[in-house]
C-alpha cells in the first residue's frame, strides 16, 4: 500500500501503483487540507463575486456569469462537453497513474475540493476498473482537458470502462463494483480536468522504464564487449572521472564492475590499441542518456506533486492563474526521447558491428553455417528499422504551438503528443534491446570467450529463455520472449546491476 500525501510522490511509486497495482491510501494531514481548502471555497463563494469556471463559463466564455442555480450543473455541462478525445485508449497503466496524479494534486489544499469527491476516485483507483480514455485530444494546456474529461465521466457514472477488452456503461460497471456515481459540485469539474495529469503520468511511467532499460543494455553491452575482446583500459575510473559528468562516471563504475572477475588470457587481452566509438565511448553515451533521465524524471516528480488546476483557492484569494500550462513536461518528455532514440542508435551500431564478420572476427551473421544459413542478419534489419522508427519520433512535439478557445489559449505545450511520442520511442528500446540480449548473447558463445561470472549468469538466464542458433529458425519468437521477460521481471537481468 502506498501512502500519498501530495507531497512525495515519486515515479516509482506512480510506477507501482500503475503498473503493479498497488493500493493507495491518503494521508490524515492531506484530508484536512483538502477540508480546509473546501471550507475557504465555499466561504468565498458567499460574497457573490465572479469567479471564473465556479460561477462563470471557461476560456474565452469567461465573462459569462452563470446563476447559483446553475453551478452543478456547469460543472457537469463541463466535463460531458470536454469528453471529446479521439484514438485508442490509453493503457490502463496510464489511466491509472492519471487518476494517482490528479488525485495527489487536488489533496494539497489548494483545489476547494470536497474530500467526498477525492474519496470517490481513490474507491475507483483501488477497485481496478479501468476507464476509458482515448488517446488523443489534449494539447497540454490548460491541462489534459479531454483525457481528465473521459475520466471524470466514469466518476459521475456517465463514461465508459473497458471489460474483457469492450467498452461498456461505466454506470454498470460502478454498480457491479458497489460503487456509486458522484455528482460534481462547486469547481470540481473545472478542478478534476485542469491539470498534466495524463502527460505527468506517461512521463513518469516511461522514466522508470526507461532506467529499467539501460540496466538491460548495459548487461548486454558487457556480452558484446566481451564477444569482441574490448579493452577495458578506457572505462578506468581516473580516465572516466577525468571529465565531470556524473552519468558517464557511474555507467563506467557498472561497467568496471561487471567486468571485474574477467577471466584474464589470451581471448581478454585487448585486440586493438584503441577500441572503435562503439565499444570505447559507451560510458560516455550511456551516461550521458542516464543524465537526461534524471533531470526529466526530477521534472517528472516535481509536477507530480504540484497544483496544477486553475483557478486556485489559498488565503481568502480565489486567483486564476496558469499551473495547467504543461511546458515543463512537454520539454522534458521531447528531451528524454531524444536520448533514449540516441541510446538506440549505439545498440544498433553495435549489433551492426555484431553481424559484419569484417569487423567482429565473428562468423558471418552470428552462424557458423553461413550461405546455407542467414543466423542473425535480419534483426539487425528490424533494429534500424526501429532506430528510423525513433528517429522521426523525435520530431519536438513542444516546438509547436496552435491557439485555441477563439485565441484565449493562445499558446499551449503540445506535451501530450510529446508523451506519446515518448512512449512509442520507450516501446521500440524495449524492442532494441531484445535483440541487442538475443544477438549479444550468441555473440559471446561464437567468440569463446571466458567472460566475467556476470556475462556467464546473463547467457546462463538468456538461454533459459532461448537456445542458441545452430541453424535458421523464426526468430520473432526468441525476441518476444526476451522482450516480455524484460517488460515484466527485468530483476531476473538487472539485480545486480547498479546505476
């Protein structure tokens, strides 16, 4: 169980509970602020001021004063109408690390939320029903308005969920679970579907991913070191530690110590002076793919636990201002994706490398029957085709910007698309290194190396999972069962690797 108190949230946690289901539960001291923040709202609303999206209408529609009568009812008329996405649905993972963020955000206090309604939607994150949200629809600002409209609809009974793959009534589906509908009071639409609760969710998610990953390649960037006799003299800590940036340093540390049991012998003694960029820069390029994930996942964090709907409530003020605005996530979801993008162009230089036997020494495509055999040439044809793949995915998503509201939100971050651009661009890496774990692997046979007690326990467990290649078979399989394995128990390759 994970306690959340709008404060301390991390991706890992946002990972757990998204991912691996855990269950959530929210702190006594958010409970009372969340309470405070209602009193404060509700006090305020007595002076029979205009304020906008409580008792007006939303972006350009500002000036227009809707009746006491009517204050419901706008904030139902509100979600309904911004339920106008388009697309796919999101995985249930992100839905569920939508509702968690959006939840965390509205318990700091600032919000004027009832905590009735905070309850309804962690009775719904903890039932495991699984909203529908499609995909596409927001621009990241003001918030994720179309993807929190879909999932504010489930809440008031009115959207869909999906079951067995279909979508169906979400009021079935809360009256199969016990759960009754809410109705939105006072700003709580306005509230609920102001926020980066949809992009912050793909980022964090894909963050964690991300590290999971490049403990993987790094595992098998040792295999292909080994396969192709690298000189370990360039991962030396005073060389390494030479140059101040702190991801290369601790990638180099990892490296040496993978490799610090390497059966020493004629197989390990360096082949060249100096090893091609591939083998010699790859703590360079590794970390600095590892600096880039820290300073995006911190952004990631940072906006996990903020307030990030509009207007905010807070000393006897109700101030419209521009929390929503999700430029700090669109800019780091784009900056992530190029560095994972570029960590799969080295994966894939290498297996280039791998299958070229001018280059490895090694037999033509990984088989030593080549000519009747093809052995490995093709996935090193699927690896660039992914690495094309990711390369028009790094397009910046953020560069954009289109007005909208008749020129009222006339500049918006676009960080949607750059999160799901991001997610595209982690899926094909968890591609990528499947094959780069596939082919490294026979690699480290072919060459007879010795190897470190690591690479032996990694090909150890690869072959458990897949035999090595004697003659042509499909191939797809041995990389999906790979890929699934580092989806799903990744722990099973990287406990004993630390970044």
């Amino acid at each position: 169980m994970i306690l959340i108190d709008g404060k301390s949230l991390t991706s890992q946690a946002l990972f757990n509970v998204s991912v691996k289901r855990e269950s959530v539960e929210i702190s006594n001291h958010a409970r009372n602020e969340v309470a405070r923040s209602r009193e404060e709202l509700l006090s305020l609303l007595k002076e029979n001021k205009k304020y906008y999206g409580i008792n007006t209408g939303f972006g350009s529609l500002y000036d227009m004063e809707v009746g006491k009568e009517d204050l419901y009812k706008l904030q139902r008329n509100l979600i309904r109408s911004h339920a106008s996405g388009v697309g796919d649905p999101l995985p249930e993972a992100i839905v569920r690390g939508m509702l968690l963020v959006r939840i965390n955000s509205l318990i700091k206090g600032y919000s004027g939320v009832s905590i009735d309604l905070i309850d309804h939607s962690l009775r719904l994150l903890n039932s495991g029903l699984y909203p529908y949200v499609p995909s596409y629809g927001s621009l990241g600002a003001s918030g994720d308005l179309a993807p929190l409209a879909h999932l504010a609809l489930v809440i008031m009974g009115e959207g869909e969920v999906i079951m067995d793959g279909q979508r169906k009534p979400a009021a079935e589906a809360l009256e199969a679970m016990g759960l009754d509908p809410y109705q939105f009071m006072e700003k709580e639409g306005v509230a609920f579907i102001n926020g980066t609760s949809a992009i912050t969710s793909i980022l964090g998610i894909q963050a964690v991913r991300l590290e999971s990953l490049i403990k993987s390649a790094s595992g098998s960037a040792m295999l292909f070191f080994e396969s192709l006799g690298g000189n370990e003299s360039a991962f030396s800590a005073w060389v390494v530690n030479s140059r101040n940036h702190a991801g290369q340093q601790r990638i180099a540390q990892t490296f040496r110590k993978l490799l610090s049991d390497r059966a020493q012998d004629e197989k390990t003694r360096p082949k060249r002076l100096q090893d091609p960029y591939t083998i010699r820069c790859m703590p360079q390029v590794f970390g600095a793919v590892l600096d880039t994930l820290d300073y995006c996942r911190s952004v990631a964090e940072r906006e996990m636990n903020s307030v990030t709907d509009n207007p905010l409530v807070h000393n006897g003020e109700i101030i419209s201002a521009g929390n929503f605005h999700g430029e700090p996530v669109a800019l780091v979801s784009d900056f992530l994706c190029f560095a994972a993008t570029d960590l799969g162009n080295l994966l894939e230089r290498q297996l280039a490398r791998l299958t070229d036997t001018s280059l490895s020494g090694l037999p033509p495509f990984l088989t030593e029957y080549s000519g009747l055999n093809s052995g490995y040439m093709i996935p090193q044809y699927v690896a660039a085709s992914l690495c094309n793949m990711n390369k028009v995915l790094s397009y910046p998503a953020s560069a954009d910007s289109i007005p909208t509201s008749a020129n009222q939100e006339d500049h918006v971050s676009m960080g949607m698309t750059a999160a799901l651009k991001l997610k595209a661009v982690i899926d094909n890496m968890e591609r990528l290194v499947s094959i780069h774990l596939l082919l490294s692997a026979q690699a480290f046979e072919l060459s007879k190396a010795k190897g470190s007690s690591f690479t032996r326990a990694l090909l150890s467990q690869l072959r458990d999972l897949v035999p090595s290649l004697k003659e042509d078979r499909p191939v797809y399989r041995d990389i999906e069962s790979i890929r699934e394995m580092i989806a799903t128990n990744a722990e099973k390759i990287n406990s004993r690797i630390e970044i």
